[in-house]
C-alpha cells in the first residue's frame, strides 16, 4: 500500500500540514518534532510526492540551466559544477540547449521556462531584449560576464585581464613577433572572443609592439579551429615566434599543427592559451588558469541562497581571479627565428 502524509501525521501524532512543513525544512516546526518526523516518514517509507508539493509551495524544485553549446568543454563543465550543486540541494535541473540562431530565438521567444522552474542559470551573454525576457520570469537569475548586470547575480573572470597577462608573459620574454588564435562572437553574442582580443592589444601597444593583422587567426574555440589557424600563421612570410590561443582547446589543436610542421614548442615557437583545461597539464601547456568548474558551483550556491533567503539583497556581480600556470611551451625567443 502506498503511504500517504495523513499515515505519517497519525504515527507521529501531529497534523499532516506540520508533517508537510517538517519534510519540506519549512519554519514552525521545532528541530525535535521535526527529527521524530523524519524517523517515522523513513521507517514508514514514505516519499513526499513531487507534485503535490510543488502545489502547496508555488516551487518546482527545478532549476533552469540555458547553454550556448553543451558538447563545448567550458560549458559541459560549468554545467557538470552547477547540476552537482543543484543536485545536492534537491533540485532538478532543466536544460536547454540553444545551440543556433534558431533555438535562441525559438526560446526567448516562447519562454518554454516561464512557470516551470524556480531560477535560471544562463551561460550565454544576453542582449537586453533577452536579459528582459529572463527578468519577466520573476525568479531569480544568475549568468557568467565580466561586469555587474541589473537583475542578474554574475559570476565570472575579466577576459580583458586574462588575455593581458598571457600576452605580457610573452613580452617579458623577450618576444616581439607576437600572433594570436581567437574567434568571433558571431550572432550569439558572445564577447569573450571581443575582450580577449582587447587585451592581446593592449600589451602589444603598452609595449610599442606595432599590431600586424596578419598574425591574428580564427581558431573558432575548437581544436580543429586551433589546428588550422596555427597553419595559418606559420604561413606567413614572417611568422611570428611566440603565440596567444585565446582558448586551451585551440592551444591544443595549434600543438598538433606545429607536430605535423615537425615543430615544437618552445623551442620553435612559444605557445601560451587560457583556461587550464583539464588536458593541459597533461600536454605541459602553458596557460591563465580560470577555475570553471569553480566559477559554476559558485553560481550555483549564489542561486540557492537567493531562494532560500528570498528577502535579501541580490550578491550583484563576483569576479573570480586568475593565475598564469607556467609549464613547458613558453620561453624567450630563439636566437635564430624572427623577433
């Protein structure tokens, strides 16, 4: 026989809304009461039914998570972070996938979230008719940028920053040819390809370093990407001797272009990425570590607390630092190659 809330309210010899409130960790009901509670739903075996107790509360015990590209390793990852989190605390999490064009404007569109979950975690980068669109949910809203945004908890590091201390890296050894692999933000907004290029800029011109546009590549933030624009660069009548991959996984691809050129870094040409992806020590790639998996457990945490303390402040916007990782492909530049 299936065991209702009026069984466990009868052998515990309370009202089945104390039993509700006590299994639900609601106030008004003491620690002792509650204990016994506990005890009594366990030995009788019963499971609160999702359902009914998201009528009694108005909460879905679900969290939205909205991604740009899932199969992507920064994403999976911080997803990976966020759903553990989540998943601790007893929620489940709800996932979409916006991948295209299509989907996103499918979903800011439809709202499929509206009334289904409790709060949302958004990796993408908003314009403001989106960001609008999530605030008008009324639950509260965490995502990853580098500045504070109205309504949203923001979780995230400087990418401008980043890039400038892997590129100085570069500088101060002695490197004057300096290329770069980065990306577009293409029409899903996406601005980190945009703050990391400022910042490969930035120390360029600090260091009188004169900017030569034919030592930038696309890479995509893939490994394939990474393998094709290192090819791109090697190309060049003077290709440069040292080179900032915006991303570890296109460091990686543009490792595999200099093993098929039968080069190595660093003693052809110094590579340097960000992220500290989980392959790079493995690969001895030097890189600005970010802690992802950090930076969506974070969040996550952030979220909760927004809806277990309803009433207070928003925590705005936390920037997580990061720290060059000196390993095995950066190093002053060869006597013989072009500086």
């Amino acid at each position: 026989m299936t065991v209702s809330i009026t069984d466990v309210a009868r052998a515990a010899g309370v009202s089945a809304s104390t039993v509700s409130r006590a299994l639900r960790g609601r106030q008004g009901v003491s620690d002792e009461v509650r204990a016994q509670i506990t005890v009594v739903a366990a030995q009788l075996g019963y499971t609160a039914s999702r359902s009914a107790s998201s009528l009694a509360s108005g909460r879905t015990s679900t969290i939205g998570v909205v991604v740009p590209f899932v199969g992507r390793w920064f994403f999976g990852t911080v997803l990976d972070a966020a759903e553990n989190v989540f998943g601790a605390a007893g929620y489940d999490v709800l996932l979409y996938n916006l991948g295209s064009p299509e989907a996103r404007t499918r979903f800011f569109t439809q709202m499929p979230a509206r009334k289904r979950v409790d709060a949302v975690l958004s990796l993408l980068v908003h314009d403001e008719d989106e960001a609008d669109a999530l605030r008008s949910l009324g639950v509260p809203l965490a995502t990853f940028w580098t500045a504070p945004r109205p309504g949203f908890t923001v979780v995230g590091i400087d990418d401008r920053a980043g890039a400038q201390s892997a590129v100085r890296h570069l500088v101060n050894l002695g490197h004057r040819r300096i290329g770069m692999i980065g990306g577009t933000s293409g029409p899903l907004h996406w601005t980190t390809p945009v703050a990391r290029r400022q910042g490969y800029l930035d120390v360029l011109a600090d260091a009188g370093i004169p900017h030569d546009p034919a030592l930038e590549a696309d890479g995509g933030y893939t490994v394939g990407g990474g393998e094709r624009a290192m090819t791109e660069l090697l190309a060049v009548p003077r290709p440069p001797t040292a080179v900032f991959a915006q991303s570890d996984e296109m460091a990686m691809g543009a490792l595999r272009a200099l093993r098929l050129h039968r080069m190595k870094a660093p003693d052809d040409i110094s590579l340097i990425g960000l992220d500290d992806h989980e392959l790079a020590e493995v690969l001895g790639l030097t890189t600005i570590a970010q802690p992802v998996a950090g930076q969506g457990a974070e969040a996550a945490r952030l979220l909760l607390r927004q809806l277990q303390e309803p009433d207070a402040a928003p925590p705005g916007h936390v920037q997580v630092p990061t720290r060059l990782i000196l390993r095995d492909t950066t190093a002053p530049p060869h006597p013989r190659g072009p500086q």
